[in-house]
C-alpha cells in the first residue's frame, strides 16, 4: 500500500448469513480527500464505514486506515479516526458538556484541551445555554450537534460522516457543511461522507462512489461521473447509472 493513502481497501467483502452487503469493494483514497459514498438505501454504504472503522469484521478482503490494519490494529483505527454514526450513540442521561468531557477523556486528552475545545464547538453549533441540560431533552437535530461535537474532539486526521446533515434544520445543516470545508482546506483533514443526498456530493466531496447492492458501480470526480453518461448534471447521471423504473424509484434515494 502507498504511504499516501488514508484509505485503501482490496476486495473488502461483508456477508451477513447468506446476504452478501458488501461485495469485493477496491478503494484508494489519499489523504486529503473528501470522498462520498452516494447509494439508496440499502446499498452497502453503513455497512462500508462500520467496517472501516473496525465496528465489525470483513468476511473476506482487508482493509488499512491511515496505514493501520482494521482488524489486527483496529485499537489503532479507534484512536485515530473520528465516527458520525447515522444511528447516535449517546448517553442521555449526562448533559451535553459532561457527555463530551466523557468522550475527551476516552482519548486521554488533557482536561484543560477538553475544555477549550467543548467551550468552541458549543459556541459553533449555538449549544452554550443548553450545555448543562440533560441530552435527553434534546431533539433529534441537538444531538446530532452534540454527536459530531464528540466525533471532532480529538482532532482525527481522518473523518467518516454517516449522513452528516440527518435530521438538521437549514441552517444547522449549512454549519455542518461550513465546517466540513474548513476541516478539508485548512485542517488537511481526510473525509469519507456516506450519503444519499446528491447537493452534499456536489458541494463537498472531491471524488464520489455510486454503490448499489453492495457493488461500486462507478467511482470518479463528479465531473467525470457526469460526462461519462453524458449527462448535464449529477442528479441527471445518478438517475442514469441507477435506472430508476419509475418515479417511486426516484423519490426513494432523494
């Protein structure tokens, strides 16, 4: 493997019994990229960034992260790779300043480092009058704040955002791309979105995979997506690779 990959994958495969979720997926992705993942429902893509992230095993193939192994160093990819689950994971029962004290301290963090950067996202993400309040009365959209608040705390050099933008408001949407932009440009930070929202694709990610049925179906910039099915737009050409049969496919992946 190359030194200047964060990710790379050589025929990553997932079955769960006889469903076969993910299927020889190859992957090179160098450091400062942000990749995205675009696939309905379905398609493999959870499936995709929980192995990556040492969350569950590969049936067969590997797979290194910043040049650790998932499964023989999968501490190693713990330490050193932030994770947005789709599904939050969250202690309800702490506020949201001593939920993110507790995750600072996982990774061993100093308390003084812990403090000033829970003091900074709270500020970004309009949580300060909240942050003694109990998470669980807090909205869907509030945690989702507090979850990826959590997932930056280490500062990893390495991002994989399931749906990032679920269940946000507009506004606090535009803040999380906002910040998605700063981390690539002015933090060299490397980004793998799984999403199946296609404006996400078009104003993040450097190069995108269209996965289906656990099969990578193509893989480029989008640029190159779009001209290699000489379509207009991105939402033209993923129209056209998926070949929805009708209009209840089409609103499926939207």
């Amino acid at each position: 493997m190359s030194n200047n990959l964060a990710i790379y994958t050589k025929n990553l495969t997932k079955y769960y019994g006889k469903l076969r979720a993910l299927n020889n997926l190859n992957l090179k992705i160098p450091y400062g990229t942000t990749y995205g993942l675009l696939g309905p429902n379905g398609a493999g893509k959870t499936t995709t960034v929980k192995m990556l992230n040492s969350i569950i095993k590969p049936s067969s193939g590997d797979a290194e992260v910043m040049g650790y192994n998932i499964v023989s160093q999968k501490q190693k990819v713990k330490l050193n790779c932030g994770f947005l689950s789709e599904s939050l994971s969250i202690y309800e029962k702490l506020t949201a300043r001593e939920f993110l004290e507790f995750v600072g301290e996982l990774y061993n963090l100093p308390k003084k480092l812990i403090n000033s950067r829970i003091d900074e996202f709270l500020k970004i993400f309009d949580l300060k009058k909240r942050e003694n309040h109990l998470l669980e009365g807090f909205s869907r959209g509030m945690k989702q704040k507090v979850c990826l608040c959590a997932t930056l705390i280490h500062d990893p050099k390495v991002l994989f955002l399931d749906e990032p933008t679920a269940n946000l408001d507009p506004i606090a949407a535009r803040i999380v791309k906002n910040i998605i932009l700063d981390l690539v440009k002015k933090a060299n930070k490397t980004l793998f979105i799984c999403t199946h929202l296609l404006d996400i694709a078009k104003e993040l990610c450097d190069v995108i995979g269209i996965i289906d049925k656990g099969v990578l179906i193509i893989e480029g910039s989008p640029k190159e997506v779009i001209d290699s099915v000489n379509a207009s737009n991105l939402e033209e050409a993923y129209i056209k690779i998926m070949k929805p049969v009708d209009n209840k496919d089409y609103l499926a992946w939207r």
